[in-house]
C-alpha cells in the first residue's frame, strides 16, 4: 500500500509498482478499499521523544502516517528464538481453548484402515482429530491415538478430539450415555469438542439394537423410513451443558445448522 500510494525511490515508481501475478496492473480502487479499512481499524498514537516499540513481525503489521519535519530513527532486530508452528494456527473458542484450524476427518475412513490412518495423521502433524458416532469408526481411531501417545509422539493434551452427537440421542436422558459410549470407544477421558451433529431428531435406537443407529429406525423394512423424535433444541442443549459441567467435554457446539 505504501508503494502503491506514494513511496517513491528505486524500486517503487507512484502506481505502477505493485501488480498481480501476472504483471498486470492492480486497480487503484482496491488499494483505496484497503486504506479506508486500515484507516477505520489502525491502533494509532503520536510518538514523542524518547519512546520506543517493540514489535512482533510474525503477528503485527506496522507502519507509519505521512509527517513533516526532521525525525531521526533508531531501529534494531531482536534476537532469540520464537517457537513457531508452520503447519498449525489456532482459533481461540469463547472458553479460552484453542483448536487447530485445520484437521484431520475421519469420515469414510474404513475400519481396517482407521487405526493406522489415525496414527499416521498425528505422527505427520494433525492435532485436531474430527470424529463421530455415526462414521462407524470411533474405536479403530482410538487405537490409533492409543499407539501414537505410547510411542511418545504426542501426549493428549496435545491433541484436540472432537465427536458429534447423532440424531437419535437428543432426548436429555441419552445424551450423557452417547457421549459415554463415544468416549469409552476412543478410549478417551474427556473430548476437547463435542458438537450435536444435525438440528434433527430422530427415534431412540437402542446401543445392543443397533450401533451406530444410521439414518432409518429398521433399515430392514420395506421401505425404511426416518422416524423423526419431537425433542426441543433447547432440552439437548441443557443436557450437552451437563457435559461440560461434568467434565466430560470441554466445549460444545453445533453443526450442519443454517443460520
């Protein structure tokens, strides 16, 4: 921005030094867009004499506002060691905990290969583990995070493990067992996140009838059919609370929700 908007000297001509990939010329009404939202969001403040920064180029951008006068600057380059992920950032959640942002989905993975596919993905760097009761597969992914943290690899605290709440565990009183039966399956003590999987309720199937339930209540009839549940979101959400007031899940959450 600053060579496009007025830095001349060697390198920089007004308007012509900064182009798109292709050499092509960047519009002047997109650099215009970005100076209106640094101006609206900039951390500004005037300097006086004697004070100092000190700034963290791996998180701050910086810069300066046009001035007059004379102004003499002193600058110098930190030394030391910051230790950096290059494969991971993180988002903050509203508890404080921070999940990867990218992970690694177990979804469609098949059962004979789970384990060693869990394993491989924590040993190549996945922290964040994305699971769920319906994907069939939670027990061979628990062996899998079992073998990496024995081998040293990772502690769990290192990991992130998030499952889902299937459709038909809404009702408060299956809603602590499902999360129970998920977290014996992984062989885990707690799950960092815990999500209700769909905004949709469906006929209690009992664990020795059927488990993972699926989609249809008898997918053997005729004509299998979903059997929806009427369970208000609010009764499932208050029971998903007990979880993490129980120390069962960390944090909780929704998805495949429209807004």
């Amino acid at each position: 921005m600053a060579a496009f908007t007025g830095w001349v000297d060697k390198r920089n001509i007004y308007g012509k030094s900064v182009v798109f990939g292709d050499g092509s010329a960047l519009d002047a009404a997109i650099v215009e867009d970005l100076v209106k939202f640094m101006d609206a969001n900039m951390c500004a403040y005037q300097w006086t004499p004697g004070q100092f920064a000190i700034i963290d180029n791996t998180v701050a951008y910086h810069s300066r506002q046009p001035f007059k006068g004379k102004r003499k600057v002193m600058a110098c380059i930190g030394l030391g060691e910051k230790p950096v992920n290059t494969t991971q950032t993180k988002l903050v959640l509203s508890s404080g905990d921070q999940m990867p942002s990218v992970g690694f989905g177990l979804w469609k993975v098949a059962k004979d290969k789970c384990a060693e596919t869990t394993y491989n993905a924590i040993k190549n760097g996945y922290r964040l583990l994305d699971e769920a009761c319906d994907y069939g597969n939670e027990k061979e992914c628990g062996e899998g995070i079992k073998k990496a943290i024995g081998e040293g690899i990772v502690k769990r605290e290192d990991l992130f493990v998030t499952s889902k709440l299937w459709n038909t565990f809404h009702r408060k009183e299956h809603v602590k067992m499902a999360c129970k039966k998920t977290l014996e399956d992984l062989g885990l003590e707690y799950l960092d996140l815990y999500l209700i999987h769909f905004p949709i309720a469906l006929k209690y199937v009992p664990f020795e009838t059927r488990y993972p339930p699926e989609w249809f209540h008898d997918p053997n009839a005729e004509k299998p059919q979903m059997e929806e549940d009427n369970v208000p979101m609010q009764e499932t959400w208050e029971a998903m609370q007990e979880l993490v007031q129980e120390g069962l899940v960390k944090n909780i959450g929704v998805s495949n929700f429209g807004t």
